[in-house]
C-alpha cells in the first residue's frame, strides 16, 4: 500500500550537502566508529514547496561503510513516478583515504520497476546503482534533485536510519512559499542528540552532528519507536490529483472516505449470489461470517498500484471480475459485500507488522499506515478481519495488526481505534503427554498440544505443510530429545473456536543414559524452555516483551518395573513482575507426573531491569533441564514391556 511513502523515505536516507569534505576514513572521530558499521558524515534534505501541488526533493549524503555488515546502508537508489520526476542525479564513491574510485552518471542508473514481488502493475519505478566493493571502508557520495506534484507525503526525517550507524552531521530544511503551506512538525525522541533547531517565517532548519551508533540489543522496543526523527505533514496538499485539507483524524477520514466513493459498486448477479448464500441468517455476525468465507474461496492477494492506488483501493467490481487484489482492494470488495446483505463495516488502515506501532493521536497523517483491514461493529466492539489470508479464522487477526490503534474510516469522519488485543494468558499452551521410557533408554510416547490466541497463529500453518516438513518442524521443535522419530500425526484445526490441536506419536532411541545400574534423563521432554537471553556488560536500552503467553504442561512417565526413583525434587515456583513459573513431580502409583507453568507478562521494561529478566529466564532453563535418577531394584513389581 504505502510503496510511494517507502520510496520517499529512502530518498530521504540518501542525502546531505556539503562544499568541501575530505573523505578520508582517518578524519572520522574514533567515537563515531563505536557499534557502527556505517558512519554518515554529512546528511541533508532540502524541500521547497512553492504550491500546493509543486515540491523540489534537493539530496546529498556522504556515507562511509565500514564493513561487509554496512553494505545495507550502501544502497544508490531513487524512486519516480507519474507525478515525482529526477532532475538529476549522480554519485561519486571514495577509497579509505579519500581518493576517488569512480563518478557514477544518471545514465549508469538502471530503471527498475519498484514492485514488491506481489505487484500486478505499477507506476512506481527506481533508478538504482550497486556498488560492489574491492575493500573496507568507502565511502559513497550520493546527490539528487526532483520535483513532484504529491505534497501529501512530505519525507519524515531520520536523524540516523537504522541501527548501528553513526552520524557526524545531518540537516533537514523545509521552505514554503506561503503560510498556508506551512508544515507540521512533530520531534521525536530528540533529547539526547545534539540539534539545533531555526524557525523563519519561510523557513525551518534543524541541525544535529555527532549521533552515537544506536546498537540493536535482544528485545529492544521497535527502532522507529526510539529514533530520533520529525515527523512532517503539510495541513494543506494535494496527493495524485486529489487535493484535501487535514487536521485531525476525523478529517482524515472525511478525505480517505472521498477516495472510497463509488468503489463498493457490484454486479447485481454477485449481490444475488451472496444473498442466496446468506439465505435466512438473520443475525449480522452469522452474515459477516459466510462473506468472509466466501471471500477467502473466492479471491487471492496481489499488489495493485497505479497512479492515486497507493491510497484508494480497486473497486468493487474489478475485483469482483478478477478475483484479486492487494489489501485495499480486497478489503473495499468485502464491505461492499456485508452492505449487500446489510451489514456495516469500516475500511481500516493500521501499521501492519510483528512489532506494534500505534497511529499518533496528535498526528493525522496520510503517510501513517501500510496496510488496511476491516471492522466490523456488534453489540459494542468490533470484529476485526484481514481480506487478505486465505486462512485465518474469522474475526482472528494474529501478531500482524493485533493491539495497536488504527484509523477506522466511517461515513461521519475518522476515528482511532485500537484492533483486537491478545493479552498475556489468551496465548495459551497446553501440552500433555503419556510416555513410556524402557531399560534401554528409549522413549515412547503419544503428544497432544492444543495452542489458542498468538500461539495458534504460530502453530495452526502446520495443516498446510507436507509431511517431510512436519516432521522437520518438530525435529526443530524438539530438539533438545536426541534420535526423534515422528511416526504419527493428525491436526484439528476449529476455526470457530480458534484452537488448533496436534496429536503426535513419537520414538527416542537412547534418550536416557546410563551410569552403571542407574537411567538418567530429563522429565521434561515436550516444553523445554533453553532459551536464555544474551548478556550485556552495560545494556543502554529499554527491553520490550512485545507478547506475553501462557504455557500449562502435564506429562505422565512411566518407568521399567525392574527401576525405581532415588529421589523425586521438590517442587519449585518463583513469581517476580516479569510472570510466574512452576514445575511440579510426583508419584502416582509407578509412575511419574511432571505438572509446569510458565506465564510470561507482555511489558515495557527499563535497561536497568534486563539482568533480573534475565536471571529469571535462566532459572526456568535450569529447572527445565533437571534430571531423575532411577536404580535398579531387587523387586519386579510389574512387568517391564
């Protein structure tokens, strides 16, 4: 969706100008090189908008790259369309003193289509030029000028634009013809890089110089969330031909429903064919449920971009006619359907990812958001769905836009609002087990895990899978039980209820080991959790548990008759502010039950509390990886089959 908004940002990443600058490597503050593997020597994009609907883009960046790691960040590269055209553009790249290797020309740039793999077809188009390097350092000098009729997306600026890059100085400059096109600027994160900021009545300049290397640590909070950056948008602008005015999320909504206009349009032969499939169902949830199947049977997902596309969705009946479209136009086709049997629903654009990025409240911006789902409104709260998966359940979002607030586009205007949550103890876990293990050590047993909640969404995909990737699935799974044989398996999958179950059958050969007359193995074969977070001498940022989740297990083990247990450990829990874990065995009549509880809070945690969290998780590792010791004994009180 938001292909034109990552093209400007990274044209935004490509920039700096300076008159004199010596590219040596050596004139790099020795401070700078700390957790880099790219240092940014000079940074600065300017923007003069003189109309609403005329904008110059004037770039240049100077960026050294220290390693084979910096390559990443290397990247010559300048998006165009219909509306955005290049006035020029070149590069120069340097050794590691300063001598020049090579002036790389406009026409040495190759032209890509900038599709993402998914696109049907698309305006959007890049110059690119890779530079494949003999050595370390580089350096790049990257310029350009271009000129644009959209000043709806205005390039938020990145002081540094990624991990472990440092920067010696970077600029940001915006000038406008005449009040009315003044921007609004929002800082973030600014206060600890040295900036200065100017504010003329044309014109806004920020500048900053020596910003340390941000190092990416386990579990820090999304990068965009800890960067410092402004965010621009101009009140006023004209995007692909349309022109609008915004200054709250409610006006965004008026603007976006503008676009939506017209395109929920559908062929009267469609409109009877899923009112015959509705039937009798009186109820809007029974309604909402049979269109979403009928969607996920009837159409597929591609990117469609074209011209103003990368807002406004295909309509309705295009999509209807070729049974596909991208996220837009798949969502756009479903409202129209649940309006042709009654149902409301909204058209809603959300920041779709793993990590959870909210929409700003104070902040109603267009290039906000690349992705759009939809809405639907019973007794009191919404049901949320994604046109797009063929095969979540309905009403079921997973990790990809759960928990975080989205724009909801009604007839009334926008409103923020925030998807559907999955708390902590919702990502549920059970695992039991019967298992057998006989005098030569091995392991039989019989698996059952049933997963709800974000656990479902990371297990429920294994339906689809063939069967030589199942069982690689559970070698990796398990890993920790050695000579795994998967002879068995069979999934249920109740989309209604959004659980899935697995049932697995399982041999071991040699799993436990011996020492003289004693078998020695680990209880807990099923759910071992060996996972202990990486140490830091001096950790520098917050740590976030983007998910927390609830693991419940019960294994029953039975042992050869001809052994019994030397000592069965006490049980142990711990609970602290991070979750709760404990783990229980014991006896019940031959045999052993082991009975484990790990719950995991969800939170935003301070650098100073990582070693405790730490600690915590290399407690449940040990516990996890206990053993029991079983003698041989005189008595044979069962047989030992």
């Amino acid at each position: 969706m938001r292909l034109i908004y990552l093209i400007l940002f990274l044209t935004s990443f490509f920039t700096y100008s300076q008159h004199s600058l010596d590219y040596s490597f050596n004139r790099i503050n020795r401070e700078l090189l700390t957790n880099s593997d790219a240092v940014v020597r000079f940074d600065k994009l300017e923007i003069e908008i003189s109309t609403i609907d005329k904008m110059v883009f004037r770039g240049h960046q100077v960026i050294t790259i220290l390693n084979e790691k910096g390559n990443s960040h290397a990247r010559m590269i300048l998006g165009y369309d219909n509306e955005k055209k290049i006035r020029s553009l070149n590069a120069t790249i340097y050794d590691r003193n300063g001598k020049k290797i090579k002036d790389v020309k406009k026409k040495e740039f190759k032209d890509y289509s900038a599709t993402d793999g998914f696109s049907l077809y698309t305006d959007n188009r890049v110059l690119a030029f890779t530079y494949l390097p003999i050595e370390y350092p580089y350096t790049i000098d990257f310029k350009y000028e271009a000129q644009t009729s959209d000043t709806g997306a205005i390039p938020s600026w990145y002081f540094t634009s990624d991990y472990n890059i440092s920067v010696e100085k970077s600029e940001y400059t915006i000038q406008y013809a005449v009040p009315d096109l003044k921007p609004v600027i929002i800082e973030s994160n600014l206060g600890d890089i040295d900036f200065q900021k100017s504010v003329l009545d044309d014109i806004i300049v920020y500048k900053a110089q020596n910003i340390h290397a941000i190092n990416q640590e386990i579990l820090s909070p999304s990068f965009q969330n800890i960067v410092p950056k402004l965010l621009v948008r101009l009140p006023k602008f004209n995007y692909k031909g349309v022109k609008g005015r915004i200054n709250s999320w409610e006006d965004a909504g008026i603007w976006m429903g503008k676009l939506l206009k017209g395109q929920d349009k559908l062929p009267a032969n469609t409109i009877n064919t899923i009112n015959h499939l509705v039937g009798d169902v009186k109820d809007d949830l029974e309604k909402a449920k049979i269109v979403h199947q009928y969607v996920q049977d009837n159409t597929r997902y591609i990117s469609v971009q074209v011209g103003i596309g990368g807002l406004k969705p295909i309509s309705a009946i295009e999509v209807d006619e070729v049974k596909y479209g991208d996220c837009k136009g798949l969502s756009n086709y479903t409202i129209a359907l649940l309006k042709a049997v009654g149902v409301e629903a909204f058209y809603t654009v959300v920041e779709a990812g793993s990590n959870k990025v909210d929409f700003l409240d104070d902040f109603a911006d267009l290039a906000q958001g690349n992705h759009v789902i939809v809405a639907i409104p019973y007794n009191d709260k919404y049901y949320w769905i994604d046109c797009t998966s063929q095969v979540h359940p309905f009403g079921f979002i997973g990790d990809f836009t759960d928990d975080r607030k989205a724009l909801v586009v009604k007839p009334n205007g926008g409103e923020l609002v925030k998807t559907q949550a999955y708390l902590d103890s919702v990502n549920f876990q059970l695992t039991t087990s019967k298992l057998k293990i006989n005098s030569e050590g091995s392991v039989i047993a019989d698996v059952q895990i049933k997963t709800k909640g974000i656990q479902y969404d990371y297990h429920f995909n294994l339906e689809d899978k063939n069967d030589d990737d199942v069982k690689e699935y559970y070698k990796d799974y398990w890993d920790n039980i050695g000579n795994l044989k998967i002879n068995n398996y069979q999934f249920v999958n109740d989309k209604k209820n959004v659980i899935f179950t697995e049932e697995v059958k399982i041999t071991a050969s040699k799993y436990a080991t011996f020492v003289q007359d004693k078998i020695i193995f680990e209880p807990n074969l099923f759910n071992n959790h060996s996972y202990i977070p990486k140490r830091y001498r001096n950790r520098k940022l917050p740590f976030k548990i983007q998910r927390g989740y609830l693991d419940e297990d019960e294994f029953k083990i039975s042992v050869p008759s001809n052994y019994e247990f030397e000592s069965i450990p006490e049980a142990f829990e711990i609970d602290n502010k991070f979750g709760f874990y404990k783990i229980r065995l014991e006896k019940q009549n031959e045999d052993l039950v082991l009975k484990r509880k790990v719950f995991i809070k969800s939170g935003l945690y301070p650098n100073t509390e990582y070693e405790s969290y730490r600690n915590f998780m290399r407690t449940i590792s040990k516990r996890d990886r206990l053993k029991i010791v079983l003698n041989k004994s005189i008595k044979h009180n069962r047989n030992d089959e």
